[in-house]
C-alpha cells in the first residue's frame, strides 16, 4: 500500500473542511428560518387584542388599532357625551366647575374661544329673572364620522338645549346644531387627583377615547377646520 502524497492528503483535508463548514452554514441557515417561523407565530400570539363588551352582554376581541384610528362609535359618543357635558348644568353644577375640569377635551388652541362660546350659550339658555334654572342638552342626531385627514374626522350634530325652571316643566328650546371637527390625540391628558369626584372620574373616562375637539361652527358656516 503506497502511502498518500502529502499534497493529494492536504487537498483531501481542504475539501473535507469545505464540505464541513458547507453543512455548517445549511444548518445555520435553516435554524435562522426555523426560529424566524417561531418568532413570527410568537409574536402574532403575544400581540394584544383589545376585549369589547357588546350591549347585549356577549365580549368580542379585537385587533388593536393605531393611535390615529377610531371606530365610529366612540367618535359619535365623544362628542354628544362632551356636548352634553358642556351645555348641562345647574345651581349645583355650574359651567365654571364643568370647564375647569373638561377643558382637556379641547384642543389647548381653541381653548379660550370655546370656553367663551359655551358660557354665552349656557348663560343665553337662562330664563331672565328667574333663578335656579337648569339647562340640560337634548340631542336628536349625530351623523357618522367622515374623515378629512389621518385621525381627523368631522361630526353634525342635531339638538336642542333646554332651560327648566319650578314654574317652566316643558322648558324653553334653544337649537344647537353644530359641525364638530375632532381629531386622535396619542394619550390621555387628564390626570385625577387622589380623591376625584364623580364628575372628574365621567371627565377622564370620556377622555379615555384619546380624543380631542378642535373646532366647532355653526351648520350655517360653509367651511369648518
């Protein structure tokens, strides 16, 4: 038996170290796909569904949206609950005491002149010369969101501000029809204090749909932004 030629077992050894590190590499890269299989299947059982409690009781999941989306009906119940907020109040519940706890609903901007607004309004639905009135909101409609830019939308709403008094049980009718232009906001705004009552803890559930009005103009306005 002739012995192998060191150049023929040298090249012997090259070729078997190629074939190794060849196998190597396929393993490698067939537990990169295995574990990037595994990831993708973790992370689509990790990912957190949002639970929705229907009217009738049922509970449903739902895939989380992104922060600029909202579904229909959290954006119509936002703004009647807010209008409703703002134009509701009494000798025990004045407009100065709701505004102060629901300004962050507003966008900061417009502030000022919604607060200015919504005080003439709440002051205009009192009966003059009768004290302890009250003016709660009735609303008649609320139309579907339709959207003008990302996490942007506009609302109409139909309704009508009552003021009642001791002698007054039908209560005196102001229309307030409106186009509400709310937009997404990306946290809640409003932190309770230690001991809340019980409008600030209705205040910051209602500022719970990451929302915030920008504008609100009267239907006869052609254009609102």
């Amino acid at each position: 038996m002739q012995p192998i030629e060191p150049q023929k077992q040298e090249k012997k050894i090259l070729l078997l170290l190629a074939i190794g590190t060849f196998g190597l590499n396929l393993l490698f890269l067939l537990l990169l796909f295995f574990h990037g299989a595994m990831l993708q299947q973790l992370t689509q059982q990790l990912t957190p569904r949002s639970l929705i409690e229907m009217i009738d009781g049922r509970v449903i999941e739902a895939d989380p949206e992104t922060s600029t989306e909202r579904q229909s009906e959290t954006i119509r119940r936002f703004v009647g609950e807010t209008m409703t907020l703002m134009l509701t109040s009494s000798p025990k519940l004045t407009f100065n005491e709701v505004w102060q706890n629901s300004s962050s609903l507003f966008n900061p901007r417009s502030g000022p002149k919604f607060e200015d607004e919504f005080a003439r309004l709440n002051q205009a639905g009192q009966i003059r010369g009768v004290k302890n009135s009250e003016n709660v909101l009735i609303i008649e409609r609320i139309s579907q969101p339709v959207a003008m830019a990302t996490g942007r939308w506009k609302v109409l709403i139909i309704a009508n501000e009552l003021t009642f008094n001791g002698s007054n049980l039908l209560g005196k009718s102001t229309p307030f029809n409106r186009e509400v232009i709310v937009g997404a906001i990306d946290k809640q705004t409003m932190i309770l204090p230690d001991k809340p009552n019980p409008l600030q803890v209705a205040i910051y559930k209602l500022g719970e749909a990451r929302l915030e009005i920008y504008n609100i103009c009267n239907l006869k306005k052609k254009k609102c932004f």
